[in-house]
C-alpha cells in the first residue's frame, strides 16, 4: 500500500485528521485531487496554496503568517472547502517526494 504522510495533532484535530487521512488513501478521489479536477472548475483560486507544511519546516504558533491563512482571513480569495482538501491532498503527495513521515494539515482550521 502507498502510504501517505501521517497528520500532525494541532491541537483538537485528532477527529478531522482521521477522516482527512481516510480520504487521502480512496485511490480514487487521492487521484481525482492530485489531478486538480474540481479547482480547474471552481469559482474560488484558494487550490493555488499549500495546506500542508511540514512539521520541522513551520512552528504552529505563526500560522496566521502563512499566505494561505491570509488570503482567506482577509478575503482576498473566495472560500472553497473542497479546494482546501484538494490541495491537502496534493501536499501530502507532495511531502511524500520530499521524504516527510508527519505534516502538519494547517487547512484543517478553515475547514472545522
């Protein structure tokens, strides 16, 4: 089996991480998102940030400096949550390249 990044605990998190973590290995949506087949449709361009960060790259305390958090605090970006997870599971695909065992879902605290 093609195993994923596990998903740092942020506090309260542990419920949302399992079921992200339940949706990131469904081959089938893993690869409907690795794709981008919802965002390349979608009124919103918040699939265009990184969601997931590293756990050693990123303290949790600064997350509001992050770009993604930014946008959608400040509304510069439309609000899309299956954008979010789409681009969740991207950067997991991603961080796996990389060699990262854990990453931390930061777009877990726009979507609960």
């Amino acid at each position: 089996m093609n195993v994923l990044p596990g998903l740092y605990n942020m506090g309260n998190t542990c419920f949302a991480n399992s079921v992200l973590q339940c949706l990131s290995h469904t081959r089938v949506f893993r690869e409907y998102c690795r794709l981008g087949k919802h965002s390349k449709n979608c009124f919103s361009d918040i699939a265009k940030y990184k969601f997931v960060q590293s756990v050693d790259s990123f303290p949790v305390e600064k997350l509001e400096r992050l770009p993604a958090i930014q946008a959608v605090l400040s509304k510069t970006t439309k609000f899309c949550s299956f954008c979010i997870i789409e681009s969740h599971i991207r950067g997991l695909l991603d961080e796996k390249k990389n060699g990262q065992m854990q990453v931390r879902p930061i777009g877990i605290y726009l979507l609960f």
